[in-house]
C-alpha cells in the first residue's frame, strides 16, 4: 500500500536522522578517537534492533499473541546463569570475562542450545506444543532466575559489582571484535528469515489454515523458533537483555503499518528500534550525561506502553 | 481418490474415531453426520493431515497422505475448520489471495487475480472486498474464508462446519455454491453437518458416525428414513418428502 510506504521512508529519514545525530553531535577532543567509538555504538544498535525485531515480530506470529516476548522462553535467564556462574566459579579476571571472544562465545552457544534442547524435547514428545512450550519457558525462566540470585548472594560483592556490568544492557564498551562475529550471524540469520517471510505469512494464519494451504507447518515451527532463538542469543551476548525493547517496537509497527506482510511489518519494527536505540543513547549521553542507563528508559517506556497496551486489549475482549 | 482405510485414533483411553474404513466417491458432496462427540471432526482432521492418526492410513491417489509433499497436497485438498480466530490486519481480498499461495508463492500472476474475482463472485463479496476482517460480522467472515478456499481451486474441498456461525441465508448461499462447484467444475466436497436436512437436501452421500465408529456409509437415501436415523442418534426422527427432498423433523420427536 502507497500510505505504508510513505510510513517506512518516514520512519527510515528518522532513524538516519537518529543516526547522524548520533554519529556527529558535539564530538569533543580528538575526532579519530571518539568517532570510531561511535560508529561502533550505531553499529550494535542497528544489529540489537534487527535481531530484536525480527525474533519478537516471527515469534508473534507463531504464538498468535501479540504481548509476549521470546525472552518468555527463558532465554534472558540462560544468559544471566552464564554470566553469573562465570564469576562465581572463575572470577572476573577470568580468561571467560577478560577474553571477549570467549565470553560471547559462552553465553551465546550456552543461550542457543538450551533452546535446541527445550525444542528437542518437546517436539518429540507433541505435535504442537506452543502452549507447553511457553509454560515450560516460564517456569525455567523463574528456576533460573532463583538459581542467579542464590548465587549472586554467595558471590564476594566486589565481583558482584562487575558482574552488575555485564546483566544490564550497555552499549558504551561494545567491542568491535566482536560486533562482527554478530553482524556475520545476524546476515546469515536475515538471510533465511527473509526467504520464509511468504510462509510467516501464511502462518499467521493459524496453523490448520497453514496447513491447508501447504505450509509445512510443524517444521517451520521448529525453524521459526530456532532461527528466533539464535537472533535474541545473539543480540543479547552483544549488549546484554534487551528483548523488552522488541515488544515495544513490534507492537507500534503493527499499529502504525496496516498490512500484514512481515517484510513490512519486520522493515517498520527494525526502523522503530534503531530510533528508539540510537535516540535514546543520544539522550542518555548528551542529556543525562551518563546518569543513567538507555535500558532503563527503554524499560521504563516500554512498561508504560505494555501497560497501555493490556489496557486496550482488556477493553477490546469487553 | 481419497480412501480411509482402517483408521483409529485414540485420546487416552477412549478410540474418538475407530477402526473406520470409507472411500470418498470424487464429484460429490459427502456429509459426515452423527451426534456431538461421534468423531466426525476428528476424522476429517486425519485426512486433512492436521492430525496423526494411531493406526490406520489416509490414501490420496494411493499414497499415504503423510507422504504427500505438503505443496502437492496443497494443490489437491483444500480444508477449512470451523474456528478461524485472526490477529492480522487483512482485507477480505487478501485473505482469499491467500488461496493461491500453493501456486505462486504470494506474488499473484494474472491467473490467480482470476481465480480471487471467481472465487469472490461465488461468495458474493464484491462490496465488502476491501474492507478488514476485523470488521465483519462472524457469518461475513466464514464467507471470506470459504472463498479462500474455493480460490485454492483444489480438486477436493473439506469442510468442518461451514454453516456454524450462518444464518438460514447464507447457508443456503453456501450450500448451493458447493452443489454448483460439484456439478460444474466436478470438484468433490467432503463437509461435516450438524444439521441433517442440509444434509439430506444437498448431499449425494452421508457417511453417519457414532461414538467413533462408522454406522452407515451410502447414498442419501438410504440414511435419510426413520429406521437408520433412530439409529444413529437414538430418538424417533419422522422424515417427510417435500418437492422430492426429504426433511426430517426431529424438533418433536417424543411427542407421541
């Protein structure tokens, strides 16, 4: 439709407006030093935000519901675990806090094939376990979380406050070596997702429609949630948790793009949150200084919007 | 052809369809009928591939259904249940569009826009092709996607009760336009009713069930009489001819 497509481009001057501000904004001291720093800043973003995007909007379509998110599968928790158990068995001069590679490393294969395993087990033992997949995330997700904050109790508390560092999402100290390990999966990832775009679809459909009109679906299922999985692993071994962020951006695509072509509706969400990233780091540095953190005001606004958004979907079902 | 060979399927411990064997004669209508619980859904699941059977096998043309390519399946059966619940922003057209997504992949060629006009003229939606189905009315939106279903163009047509959420109209609207897709474009349609004078009036064959089990598979006339359908749903249900079709009238089945 003509009207979305004025809304992308609209949406696409905004976030290079975002960026460039981002980028040249009252670069003080040495320019060689600070830009560089930033451009590597944008660049996280941008890969965060896709990722974000993408895995929320995919796995919207195949829950059916449009107020989860894919941390619900426990995922934010798997990466809290690794982290923690990290300082808790070696320390955080540890050659796994110290050695970035091996860090990602760790939390993004850790992060991943918990999900395989979730995955495997369930989707032998039922044909479509959605629901129980969900449940069974919740419930990990909280086992974990307890199993962090036990530890994180035990842990001297010197090494807590460094390890504080790595549970909160920043973008201030990404390192650029690893930033293209992430961008290099984040391609192949989108590669694929955008080959399925036509079957997400379809599947949005629900699932006997899907069916009907020759998905394969309980396999794409299984691709769908793996694919979502590596992105959301990806992203947060990159920056930390952040997936809150993806319903925030997905929801406002689906409010403000009319259709339902996932190309589109993934393009508005992955615009959405590459403004929301890079303005509000923009504001965090140049407007509190520093004071504060961008996912806590990611956080915050998005709270609110959730809040808005259970609101409407409560007066909708009256 | 669609054959159903000795298929079981159990939830726990109770067989919801058992041991049911019936071939689907093509260029007819076939009514699956029979009391709340009699399986009929569930069959009509095992066909549709949407559910695995415990024992037993579906044939199209001779080999198993689970072997089918889902696409090649897709050209060849169209399904559509009764509950279609949509968290899309979607216009009518686009959803029967959707129809044609077995044969070109979402980017429609200048045949499939003719199948959607076809499919929509059966249906009647001219004048709501354009707007969301979101908007529409429960009855509106089964007429939506039926016509999706028609703009599949598949040779067999199953339906799990089509005619839930219509009224007296629009069901016989429906109804008719699947006699008219049997009879002119030969197609054959499979449907599950509850109510057996639709039944009765427009199909060639009944397949009745009951608690899982196939009572009688035949042509409509020899399931349509107070004998069989005392039968299959335990109450005296007088049956009377009216213009050559026969009507049963089981509203006041007791009261002699």
């Amino acid at each position: 439709m003509q009207r979305n497509r004025k809304r992308l481009i609209f949406l696409a001057v905004l976030a290079i407006i975002s960026v460039l501000l981002y980028a040249f904004y009252d670069i003080k001291g040495g320019f060689d030093y600070a830009f560089p720093k930033r451009v590597t800043r944008i660049a996280a973003m941008m890969v965060t935000g896709i990722a974000i995007s993408y895995a929320t909007v995919a796995f919207h379509t195949i829950t059916q519901n449009r107020i989860l998110t894919p941390s619900i599968m426990g995922m934010d928790a798997m990466y809290e675990v690794v982290q923690t158990l990290i300082f808790f068995l070696a320390g955080s001069t540890s050659i796994w806090v110290v050695n970035n590679y091996l860090n990602f490393g760790a939390a993004l294969i850790a992060m991943v094939l918990f999900a395989l395993i979730l995955y495997r087990f369930l989707f032998r033992t039922k044909k479509y376990p959605i629901y129980l997949l969900l449940l069974i995330g919740i419930i990990l997700g909280t086992l974990l979380g307890n199993l962090v904050t036990f530890l994180q109790v035990l842990i001297d508390p010197v090494e807590y406050m460094s390890l504080q560092t790595f549970l909160f999402a920043s973008f201030m100290d990404v390192k650029a070596e690893i930033l293209y390990i992430a961008i290099a999966i984040l391609v192949v990832a989108c590669i694929y997702g955008y080959r399925i775009m036509g079957q997400l679809n379809v599947m949005a459909l629900g699932r006997e429609n899907a069916i009907s009109l020759g998905i394969n679906y309980d396999r794409m299922l299984m691709n769908i949630l793996i694919l979502a999985s590596v992105l959301i692993a990806t992203s947060t071994a990159l920056v930390g948790p952040i997936t809150f962020l993806g319903l925030l951006v997905a929801n406002l695509s689906y409010q403000y793009l009319v259709t339902y072509k996932h190309s589109t509706l993934i393009l508005g969400a992955s615009l959405l949150s590459i403004i929301a990233l890079v303005g509000g780091q923009f504001i965090v540095e140049h407007l509190f200084e520093l004071r504060t953190t961008l996912s806590v005001i990611i956080n915050f606004i998005g709270g609110i919007y959730f809040i808005y958004l259970l609101l409407k979907e409560s007066r909708a079902v009256k | 052809m669609i054959e159903i060979k000795e298929l079981t399927k159990r939830f726990g411990k109770k067989n919801v369809v058992d041991n049911v064997s019936i071939n689907i004669k093509p260029g007819t209508i076939t009514s699956f009928i029979g009391p709340n619980g009699a399986g009929k859904s569930t069959l009509l699941s095992m066909v549709s591939r949407f559910l695995d059977s415990d024992t037993g096998e579906v044939l199209l043309d001779q080999s198993n259904v689970k072997k089918w390519k889902s696409n090649a399946f897709a050209k060849r059966v169209s399904i559509l249940k009764q509950s279609n619940f949509l968290n899309v922003r979607l216009t009518v057209r686009e959803l029967i569009s959707f129809g044609r997504y077995p044969y070109s992949k979402g980017r429609l060629t200048a045949e499939d826009e003719t199948f959607v006009d076809q499919a929509i003229g059966y249906m009647n939606l001219h004048d709501m092709e354009d707007q969301l189905i979101d908007e529409l009315s429960g009855g509106q939106k089964q007429r939506a996607f039926i016509a999706m279903v028609i703009a599949q163009d598949t040779e067999y047509i199953l339906l799990d009760e089509p005619l839930a959420s219509l009224d007296m109209k629009h069901s016989v609207q429906i109804m008719k336009t699947l006699r008219k897709l049997v009879n002119e474009l030969g197609k054959t349609v499979v449907i599950v009713l509850h109510d057996i004078n639709f039944a009765s009036v427009y199909s060639d064959r009944i397949v009745a069930l009951k608690d899982g089990e196939l009572v009688k598979n035949g042509p409509t006339n020899d399931i349509i009489n107070p004998q069989t359908l005392s039968e299959i749903y335990e109450m005296d249900i007088p049956v009377q001819e009216q213009n050559g079709c026969r009507i049963c009238v089981y509203f006041n089945a007791h009261a002699n």
